[in-house]
C-alpha cells in the first residue's frame, strides 16, 4: 500500500497590504464622485444614491481586516478602482508562474525535494491568466521540473481537488512526487464598485509538494488518511468571464463578467454542506471530531468558518483548533485554507489528526485529512 505524505508547504505574500479604511476611504470618494455626477437625476428621484461602505461592517461581517494585493495603488485610485498591472509579452514569465515559483521553491525546501525530482505539477486556482499554454507548464519548465503539469479550475476548492488528484497520482504509481500551486489573483476578478463584495478578497499564492512516503526524506510530514469531494451546482456564487463573451456579443466589461455571490445564501447553503462533508468523512476513516486536533478551513467569513467548526467538533473551536488567516489575508480563493496550513501546523505531534477543507463556488468542498507522522 502507498502512503502518501505532504512533506512541504510554500507561500507567496504580495508585497501591498490594504487595510479596511484604506479600502473604505476610496470607494467612498468613488461613491462621493458618482452621486455627484449624478447629482440631478438623484435629485429627481430617477436613481438611487449609491451608499457608503464602512470598515465597522465589514470587520463585523466578515472578520477581515486587511488583505495583501498585487498592486494598491490601482485599486485605491477612486478614478480607477481596479489593480493596474503589467501587461508580459511572451518571452516574459507569466505574472501566475512568477507567483507559483516563489511559492514553489519555498515548499520545495522544505520538502528538501530537488526541482527536477518533481514529475507532476498542477496549477489549480480560481482564474487562469490566459487559455493556454497551461500555465502548470511553464511553470514546470521555470522550475525545471520532470513529467508532466497541467491547470485545474474548481474556484474555491481547486487546492483539495488538486491534492486528491495529485495524491491519486502518487498511490496509483504514476509519479511518485507532485507539486499543487495556487496562484490566486483574486484582485483582478473583483468588483471594487460593488459595497457588497469589494472588501472581500485578497491575493496570494499557496504550493504543497507531495511524496510517496517511500522517496520522502523530510522528518515533518502529514500523511494524507484520505481526501473526499463533493459539488452540488448553484449560480449564488458566479462570473461569466469566458472565451465566449467576444462572439457573444455580450459587454465583456459588465459586472457580470466578475465576481458575483448572494452572500446571505451562499452561508446559509454551504455551512451545513461542508460540515456533513467533513463529519461523513471522518465517520468513513472510523474517527469524529473530537479525534481532531486542527481544522485549516478556507478562509472565506469568519462566522462560517466557527459554525462549521462547532458543528463538526461539537463544541466552540479556539484560535488553534481552527486557526483564522482570513483577518489579515481576506479571502484568497484556494489558497486560504492552504495558507492556514502552512503558517499554523506547528506543535503537532506524532499521530495528531487534521482536517484540510475548502468550499466555494460551484458549489463545490474538499476534505482532506492528514496525519502528523
Ligand atoms: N458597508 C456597509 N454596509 C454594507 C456593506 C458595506 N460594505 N455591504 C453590505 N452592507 C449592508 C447591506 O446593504 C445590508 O443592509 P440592509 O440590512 O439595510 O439591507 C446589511 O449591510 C447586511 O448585508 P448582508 O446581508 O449582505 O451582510 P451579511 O451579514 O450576509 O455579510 C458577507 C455579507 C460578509 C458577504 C457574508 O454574507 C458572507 O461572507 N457570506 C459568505 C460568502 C462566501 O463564503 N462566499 C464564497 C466566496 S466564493 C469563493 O470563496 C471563491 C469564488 C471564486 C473566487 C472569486 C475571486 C474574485
């Protein structure tokens, strides 16, 4: 039988931080701006004035206060309100394989697994910077990485979908190491005009080397016990971005083009999702939730992350059962839950037990549970 270890973990952090009254303050000079232009048409009852966004609310809401991004500047200028980056001509590395390289070498280091002992690479994010080449390629190619690589999309979730494919790949015999990055630029798909969603996300980009625990020389490893997927469909949480939009003849810069949720339903919805998902899994491995020492959850709100945890532990989760990134990274797609892996897996001991789960659009959840050894 394979065992199948995670022996590394990586990440990269852009350099801009955007706390929550630096975001506040320029949507609300946008908003001052717009009901300004539109003064007379408000002032005749024809269009309603937009209203004003508030860091209260949002930390209240959500539990973010801050989050890193690819560029502040662009996003902060109220005549803008979008990230400003540079366009890369072809013989430059993309602006994903740039992120998922830094993220890479970390995890590689640390799994002390040499570049070109890698024989799969997968880039598995929410948005891809362009159809193809698959960027897991180039990737591989900057890495000097073997075997092959190939991208993945299952929004939220395509971190835990891209380690049950990677460790499939490893038990079956195929490869014996993989790489998963997760070049998450949330930033570029999201509507800073929109007070509903605009302090939502943030960017970031996760990686994980997996081993066949026979090839793997790290002394920390987590071997996965067993990883389990569920998608059920909901256009709650949707973007209609695509190669279509051009022959469509549909406006590809409408806000339906970007991130789009219903909020309230999406927590109402997913929460008893994913904490059937993680307490049936466990239940399939013979153990519950109190055999848990850690949940790395994705790190979406705050409130829904400690309902999940209280119904999967069956009591209040603290800062260390279920420790939250969220405040400082907002929502980085699927490498929040990845992230809270990586900077909150110390002190386990030999046999400790956790639970690596994301869940998001589709709607689709992950569950992945690991064994210190
Ligand atoms: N400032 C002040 N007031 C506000 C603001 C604001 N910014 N925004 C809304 N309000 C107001 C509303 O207008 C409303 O007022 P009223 O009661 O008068 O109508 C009131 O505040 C309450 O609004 P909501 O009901 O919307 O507030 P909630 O308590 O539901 O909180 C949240 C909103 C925080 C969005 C919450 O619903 C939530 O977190 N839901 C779950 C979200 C979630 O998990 N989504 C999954 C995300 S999908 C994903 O993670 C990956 C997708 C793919 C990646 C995409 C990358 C871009």
């Amino acid at each position: 039988m394979t065992n199948v270890v995670i022996t590394g973990t990586g990440l990269y952090t852009p350099e801009h931080a955007i706390d929550n009254a630096a975001l506040v303050s320029a949507f609300n000079t946008w908003v001052d701006n717009e009901n300004a232009r539109f003064a007379e048409e408000i002032a005749r009852g024809e269009r309603e004035p937009l209203a004003h966004s508030s860091s209260e609310f949002i930390e209240k809401a959500s539990g973010i206060k801050s989050r890193y991004v690819l560029d502040a500047a662009g996003i902060l200028d109220p005549e803008r309100m979008r990230p400003q980056l540079p366009a890369r001509q072809n013989d430059e590395p993309s602006i994903q394989c740039v992120m998922a390289t830094a993220a890479a070498r970390q995890a590689l280091e640390n799994a002390q697994v040499a570049p070109e002992d890698i024989e799969l690479v997968i880039v598995a994010c929410s948005n891809l910077e362009r159809a193809y080449p698959a960027v897991a390629v180039e990737v591989q190619q900057a890495l000097g990485a073997g075997g092959y690589g190939f991208d993945m999309n299952v929004a939220c979730s395509s971190a835990t979908f891209a380690l049950e494919t990677a460790a499939n790949a490893i038990a079956s015999g195929s490869v014996k190491r993989a790489l998963v990055v997760n070049p998450e630029i949330c930033s570029a798909h999201l509507n800073f005009q929109d007070r509903d969603s605009h302090f939502i996300f943030g960017d970031a980009c996760t990686a994980v080397v997996l081993e066949n625990s026979a090839v793997a020389v790290a002394r920390e490893r987590f071997e996965i016990l067993g990883t389990r997927l569920v998608t059920q469909f909901s256009n709650a949480i949707r973007n209609n971005a695509g190669f279509l939009n051009r022959v469509t003849d549909s406006d590809p810069l409408a806000i339906d083009k970007l991130f789009v949720q219903e909020g309230r339903r999406v927590f109402k919805e997913v929460c008893p999702l994913v904490a059937k998902l993680i307490s049936e899994h466990l239940a399939s491995l013979e153990l519950s939730g109190s055999d848990l020492k850690k949940m790395w959850l994705h790190q979406a709100n705050r409130h829904m992350n400690d309902l999940i945890a209280r119904k999967v532990l069956g009591f209040e989760p603290s800062e260390t059962q279920a420790p939250i990134i969220l405040d400082r990274y907002a929502n980085t797609s699927s490498a929040g839950s990845i992230i809270a892996f990586h900077l909150h897996h110390d002190g386990l001991e030999e046999g400790d037990i956790g639970v690596i789960c994301s869940f998001g659009a589709g709607y689709s959840a992950g569950s992945v549970v690991v064994r210190r050894q």
